[in-house]
C-alpha cells in the first residue's frame, strides 16, 4: 500500500509538472491603480477593471487587451463620483455587466466604450460584490445583507427571495 501510495504521489506530480499550466505575469498600464477584477472571452480579448483608494477615489477605470494582455487600451476613465466596481464581466466582444458600492449596475453593449448605469444606490442601497453573466440577458448578483437580484432581459432586476433552511 505504501509503495502504491508513493508512486500515486510521484506519477502526481510528474504530471503536473510536465503537464501543467504555467503563468506568466502580465504587465498593466496604470501602476496608480489596483486592478480589482479580469474578465476574458478568449485567450486575447480580456478586460480589467482599476480602483484606488483614498485620496484620489478613482473606481471604475476599464481597459481592454485584445492579444493577451501584451497591450492595453483604457475604454472608460472614472468619474470623481464613481463608486468601486467589484465585479464585472463579458459575454462575449460586445456585452459586459459590472457591479459594486452603493448598489451601482453598469452594462456595456459595444466592448466597453459606453456604460450605462441599469442600478444605483437609490435602487438597491445595498454593496454587490459579485456576478455571474449566464448569458447576454439572464444576470444574477450577489450582495451584502443577503441581496440577490436577477435579470432575465438584461436589465430589469429583481431581488430574489430564498432561504437556507437545513
């Protein structure tokens, strides 16, 4: 058993290592901001999203690569008054969702160039930390204080009632 187990263990790793992804850093244009998500279509159309922080308060600025990340052109500069983006994502070249602080919903038909804001604070007051973009209409988010919303026509929400009974 011992002997099965060590060469389980090896054959493992020799896998891996033969076999296994490698990583390679990838350099952004704006070292003033953090990059707070990536979201990719294909191996080189991607898209990143910066914040900062105190005191400049720059959230939401997007840029876009389309050959792996070797080049990068920002398609959105934030506005003073944007909230954190805290999550965005594409569906293909053209469809993109973002949401973050204060309850904000952006979407993009054309690649990133023009975002429209579909959900703001006075709608759903509440932080949204994260989205899964099932398809260009069907959207759901996750927030604080159990918030969950979906849209089927991408972009009307609802906020969705559920419960974790055991």
């Amino acid at each position: 058993m011992k002997k099965v187990l060590t060469l389980a263990i090896v054959t493992f790793c020799l896998a891996t290592l033969l076999f296994g992804g490698s990583w390679e850093t990838v350099k952004v244009a704006s070292t003033d901001m953090m990059v707070t998500k990536a979201s990719f279509i294909d191996a080189n159309t991607g898209w990143i999203v910066y914040s900062t922080t105190y005191p400049t308060h720059q959230m939401g600025r997007v840029q876009k690569t389309i050959n792996g990340g070797l080049d990068w052109t920002t398609v959105r500069e934030p506005d003073v008054t944007d909230y954190a983006w805290n999550d965005m994502e594409f569906i293909d070249a053209n469809v993109g969702y973002a949401c973050g602080e204060g309850g904000i919903i952006y979407k993009t038909t054309n690649g990133g160039a023009d975002w429209t804001m579909i959900g703001d604070t006075n709608t759903y007051k509440v932080e949204l930390y994260d989205l899964d973009a099932v398809s260009a209409d069907v959207v759901y988010i996750a927030g604080k204080d159990n918030t969950l919303l979906k849209t089927t026509n991408g972009g009307t929400f609802t906020k969705l009632s559920y419960n974790f009974d055991g």
